[in-house]
C-alpha cells in the first residue's frame, strides 16, 4: 500500500442537493441568472457544489441552456472543463440522477472530447435534444481538484479495510450510507483493500418498477466510486438505515483469547472475516507491542509459546508480521512468509496495562498497587514486588521514595483478579513500563496476593497497628 491507504477522495461533494430545489431558489440554473452571461453568448458553468469547481454541467450553447446527458462522458471530458475553469486536474466525472423538479429539456447530447482541448467550445458538442433521448436519464457531474472535495473512509472497525463508510462535507456533517455488494467491492477496490466480505444485505426497491432505490449505484467492475451513479432522489435514505459495517479482505484485526484478563492471551488475528491464530516463531516483541497497543493495554511484557494460554481453532496463519513496533495498528506492519506450525505452536502475549495507582491507603501515595487494563483497574502480583520496583513506582506518582512494601494484602483485595507480571527494576527508571517484567502463573498470584507500597510522600498508616507490624518486621 502506498503512504495514502485508508483515505481516498469521496464523489460527492457535501451532500449536494440536500434540501429539494424550487422556483426562486438561488440554486436553480434556470432561475440563476448570475451564472449566465449574456443571452447570446456561449457559457459553461458548475452548479450546486460548495464552489465553483464542482457540480453539475450546466450550459448555454447556441441560444439554448440546459444539463449534459451523462451518457459516455468520462473524465476526458472533465479535464477540458476543469483546465477551462481554472480548477486543477480534473478527479471525477460521476452520472448525477436529477430531482423530479428539475428533469426539464432540452440536455445536450453526444459531447466529447479528446482530453487536450484548451476549452469545452473545442470539443465536438453535438445537439439539444429531449430528456428521454439520454439512456441514463442522469446528467454529468465534475469535482475537479479545486473543490472543496472531503475524504472518505471506513470507519471503526478496528482497521482503515473494515467499518462504516463516511464522508465530512464542509459544515462538518457526517454523510453515512449503506453500501450493497457491488458498490461496497468498488469502495473498497478504491481503499486498497481488496474486495469486499461483508456488505449491506438489505435491499430498497420502488413499489412500482425494479429500480433500486439506491444512493449510489455501480456495476461492481469500476476501479472506484467516482464512476458510479449518483441519485440524489435516494440521498434521504442514508440518514435513516441502520448501518452495516463495510469488510474488506484487507482488514487486520488482532485480540487475546484464553485468559480471565482482556490484555493477556493467545493471540489470534482477524483478516477479512476470519479468525486465525499466530505460529509462536514469528511473533517478536515489536510486534507485540503493537498489539498492546492497538488493545489499549500499555506495552508487551513478555511472548509466550507451546500454546500458553491453550490452542485455538480454525487456521494458522502462516504469514509474519514484521512491526517496527511503534505502529498503532498491526493492520500497518509490513508482513512476509513465516513459518508453519500447528496449533500446538500457538503464540501468546501479555500487556502492561498503561496507568498505575496507590488505593485503599490513606492517601494517593500508600496502597495496593494497582494498573489499567482497558478501563478497569487490577491488582499487582505481590511476588518478587520489591523496594526498587517501588521505588520507581513511587516516583513516577511524585510521591518520593518507597519506605516498605507490606505483605499479606495488607491494603485488601481488589475486584478483578491479580494481574500476574512482575517486574525487575533497578530503581533508577523513570517509569515501571521501562523496568524488564515478565508473567507468572496464576499459582504463584493467588487472590489475596496483591502487592502493595508506601512512599515517602505519604502518610504510612501510623495508627494502623497492622501497618506498623509489618514494617517493623521488615
């Protein structure tokens, strides 16, 4: 994928035409007569986009004024009336089906052009003619570069290849609109990202007639959605669907299985619709950061092999990540071969959690160690806590140093189940996430078995006897 994967340029510009057109309206060719000189002259102008590098073809040509049937009109075409305009190259050429209101004759028909001419009046125009002669009954649109054109994308589904297709026109207004098979294979053709998995299965027709009720309407063989058909008759359906996600085979997705606590687990990767486990051979710690933190769960503590949190189901995917390691998606990595194993080989992982905390003392500065893990905050392992990795702690929470560690779940227990890392540090580490850490089994974390720190900073329970016990006894 180039530096540009997960955003391409959107067909449509702010929603045109989003309130009806009438008589008077400003927006009305007919009724505009600031968009056209004088009577006798030639005039070429783009109506109803948010400026005047985008809209619909509108113009006056031998006495006569109307749209141009978007039969057989390409970009070719585009780029004349955008060179003509002074707008940029030309981006896209899009068929616009008309309001009811607004299909008045004569259109002009047979208009090309080979692509160099200086203006549109060099072209072969062809002749006015009947609305009924234009077999798309659509006429054509340009978005030339010069627009006020807004991206498109695939939104929240856990990569740029998988979500709900959305638009942000000028006034910041969100345009979503389901997608069926066909338009959704184009978008995500124009996305990079293959060919679509999964799609709106829900289907509008007219009572009367086969026509689909479609906003957007494609072949299914465009290379991307500027050539599809536009009908603006449809454009209020988008803002009543209940939206279904749009899945490329592009799509990546990764999650931790097999364990009580969501940052720790087999690591299992989604593509398209399919979940795969990972062979533990191609799994490095840069890519498991990434993974971390695509989960929202702090930086990888330690890979594990042989299956660690158990064996998955359902293939091995064979192909290797090769991450960096500060991607915030895996779906970003390069990738190549890697190995093959079977599931006996599954890899696994465990995360940091990203925040710590001091609770249950008698301020912020003493209590049970606790980290975050996706929003809820678990208990520290109390094995191998020790004055050096409390001492980091306390520092980082700008509470001094560390005066004890107490034993025995002296600050109580917490309301998830202990999280079984441990950490190394030296005690000279700006953070705990910089200190070497590693995983202990549940055994070794039982509940009841959180660590717990006093600091300098604090008050260390003084009229606890309890407390004081345990730091006389150290």
């Amino acid at each position: 994928m180039d530096t540009f994967p997960q955003w391409e340029l959107f067909f449509l510009v702010s929603a045109w035409l989003a309130k009806p057109v009438g008589k008077g309206d400003p927006r009305t060719p007919r009724a505009t007569s600031h968009l056209l000189d004088i009577v006798a002259k030639d005039y070429m102008s783009l109506v109803d986009g948010a400026n005047h590098c985008e809209g619909r073809l509108y113009l006056q040509y031998r006495n006569q004024q109307g749209f141009v049937c978007g039969d057989h009109l390409d970009l070719q075409e585009a780029s004349v009336i955008c060179r003509q305009l002074d707008c940029g190259p030309a981006l896209a050429a899009p068929q616009f089906v008309l309001r009811p209101e607004e299909m008045v004759s004569p259109w002009l028909y047979d208009a090309q052009c080979q692509g160099e001419e200086a203006t549109l009046w060099d072209c072969s125009l062809g002749s006015w003619g009947p609305i009924s002669d234009c077999e798309c009954q659509c006429v054509m649109a340009i978005i030339c570069s010069g627009g006020t054109l807004r991206r498109i994308r695939l939104e929240g589904g856990g990569s740029p290849c998988a979500g709900t297709p959305g638009s942000l026109n000028p006034a910041g207004f969100v345009l979503k609109c389901e997608l069926q098979q066909k338009e959704a294979s184009v978008f995500c053709r124009q996305l990079e990202c293959g060919t679509a998995v999964q799609w709106s299965r829900v289907h509008h027709r007219e009572n009367s007639g086969s026509q689909e009720q479609k906003f957007v309407s494609c072949q299914g063989t465009e290379s991307n959605i500027f050539q599809c058909k536009i009908n603006v008759n449809f454009l209020e359906q988008c803002h009543h669907q209940a939206y279904t996600q749009v899945v490329c085979t592009g799509h990546v997705e990764a999650r931790l299985v097999g364990s009580e606590h969501p940052c720790a687990g087999r690591l299992e990767v989604l593509r398209g619709l399919t979940w795969g486990t990972v062979c533990d051979a191609n799994l490095d710690l840069p890519t498991a950061h990434v993974v971390c933190r695509e989960l929202g769960c702090g930086v990888a503590v330690s890979t594990l092999g042989s299956a660690g949190f158990g064996q998955g189901s359902g293939p091995v995917w064979t192909e290797a990540f090769r991450c960096v390691g500060n991607e915030s998606l895996l779906f970003h990595c390069p990738r190549e071969p890697g190995h093959q194993c079977t599931h006996d080989q599954d890899a696994a992982l465990t995360c940091s959690g990203d925040k710590f905390r001091l609770v249950n003392g008698s301020n912020h500065c003493e209590g049970r160690v606790e980290l975050q893990v996706q929003g809820a905050w678990a208990p520290l392992c109390a094995a191998h806590w020790d004055l050096a990795d409390a001492t980091v702690l306390c520092q980082q929470l700008n509470c001094g140093n560390a005066v004890a560690t107490p034993q025995g779940g002296l600050f109580g227990e917490g309301d998830i189940p202990i999280w079984p890392d441990v950490f190394h540090c030296v005690g000279t580490e700006p953070h705990l996430l910089s200190c070497p850490a590693s995983t202990l089994g549940a055994q070794a974390c039982a509940q009841g078995n959180s660590a717990s720190t006093l600091c300098s900073g604090g008050q260390p329970c003084r009229e606890s006897s309890a407390c004081m016990d345990t730091l006389t006894s150290k």
